[in-house]
C-alpha cells in the first residue's frame, strides 16, 4: 500500500513539473532513494618540489585571473608558495619545497650533530658509495675503528690571594684522521650529484666526531637561490601579471 501512495505522489509530481519542461529547457529525472548528503566545498592544498607552482600555472594560466593570484617567496625556508582567487576562502594553493637530499641529511653534514667514532666508522662503511674514493672510505672505516688521540694538555691555575686568579688549559689533540676528503651527492633533492670536500671535526672533551662541510654551505646558498630564481622566472613568462612577493 505505502509503495503505490509513493508512486502515485510521484506521479502527480511528474505531471505537474512536466508542464513546465519545453524542449528548450530539457527535460526532469525523478529518482527514488535517499539523496546524496550535500558537503561544504574543500580548500585545495597542494604540496610538491619547488617547481610545482609554475608546473600548475603552466597547465592553468587559461583558467585563473592573475589580478587574484599572488606568489610569495621566503628563501630561508626554500618554500613558493602561489595563491589563486586570493578573496575565496576556498581558493588554491599550491606550495612548492626545495629540500636537503636524503643522502646529504644521512651524514648529518653542518648538523651539529655528534656521534662516536664507530657509529662514523659504521657510517661510512654502509654509504661507501658516495665517496670520490672507496679506497679513502675504507681507509677512514679503519682509522675510525681503531680511533687513537693523543692529548697534550697544560694547565696553569694561580692565586695571588688577593683577589684575581687565573685559569688557563692548553689542550692540543692529535688524531690518526685526516683533516679532509669529498662525498659525491646531491644536495638539493632532485638534483645532480656535486663533489664536497667534507671534514671531520672532534669534540675535545668526549672525541664524538661531527661531519662539517663550508663548501656545501656555499653550494647551498647558491644553488638555492639559482633554482628559485628559475621558478620565478618560468611564472613570470606564463603569468606576467600575478604578484611576486619576496618574504
């Protein structure tokens, strides 16, 4: 009984709607069944390598209004960022990330980070291969393994019982290590293998070791800046009118 009173209500629905329905305005589906629960709209966040923005403004630029768009840039933290429809809640934004290689992260290179002697021995041993030389890695394996650090130490302590006293340590350590040797790995993700000249430093209280490198500093700050400049470059050919904001 109850499911011919429904079609009958949905046949009085039919006809009375189909009056209205021309050839020109199409033509109505009546469906039975719960309907589709309705959603608010989701902002669309995208994350990507640092040339994401300018991949998504290559492929868009036909459907955006570059007077609504903007792109920030912060260098230090090696992020682009492109905002479309700036005055939707619900506008885009596509993020863009320069980051350190995994294989650069891996030996801790300017990290400050210190660790034993053979936990570097263990270290260069399993990464071997991004060495300019192996016979060198081996070499260091060894050295490290059989660590030795011969201490001169002289201390000066006086009192003059009036006041001043004076505290002075001398400490010269004198190790098996070499002062320095090269990695060949990228330092950008996703980009080319470089040569640097890396170094072993010791900490003079435990004889930790720490991994420190001044060349990548530099190669990173050039070539940082090389790589954003291109993606900037490559928004401002496709989309001269979107803003580009230095942070």
């Amino acid at each position: 009984m109850q499911k011919e009173v429904k079609a009958e209500i949905a046949k009085n629905i039919a006809e009375t709607l189909a009056e209205s329905v021309t050839p020109l305005n199409g033509s109505i589906i009546i469906r039975e069944g719960q309907a589709l629960p309705l959603h608010e709209p989701e902002k669309v966040q995208l994350l990507g390598t640092i040339d994401a923005p300018a991949r998504w403004i290559e492929k868009r630029a036909d459907t955006i209004n570059q007077k609504e768009c903007y792109v920030e840039v912060n260098r230090e933290k090696m992020i682009i960022s492109l905002r479309t429809d700036e005055s939707n809640y619900y506008g885009t934004t596509v993020y863009g990330k320069l980051e350190l290689s995994p294989e650069y992260n891996k030996f801790g290179i300017n990290g400050g980070e210190y660790i034993t002697n053979f936990e570097m021995a263990e270290l260069f041993k399993m990464n071997r291969a991004y060495f300019e030389n192996r016979s060198v890695a081996m070499k260091l394996v060894t050295d490290l393994q059989n660590f030795k650090a011969k201490v001169d130490k002289e201390i000066e302590n006086s009192d003059n019982k009036r006041g001043d006293r004076r505290i002075l340590v001398n400490q010269v350590v004198q190790s098996n290590l070499p002062e320095a040797f090269n990695l060949v790995i990228p330092v950008f993700k996703g980009c080319e293998k470089q040569t640097v000249q890396v170094e072993v430093y010791v900490n003079p209280n435990d004889f930790t070791c720490t991994l420190v490198s001044a060349q990548s500093n530099e190669l990173i700050i050039e070539t940082r800046d090389t790589i954003i400049d291109e993606v900037l470059e490559r928004i401002r050919l496709t989309c001269p009118d979107i803003v580009i904001i230095e942070q």
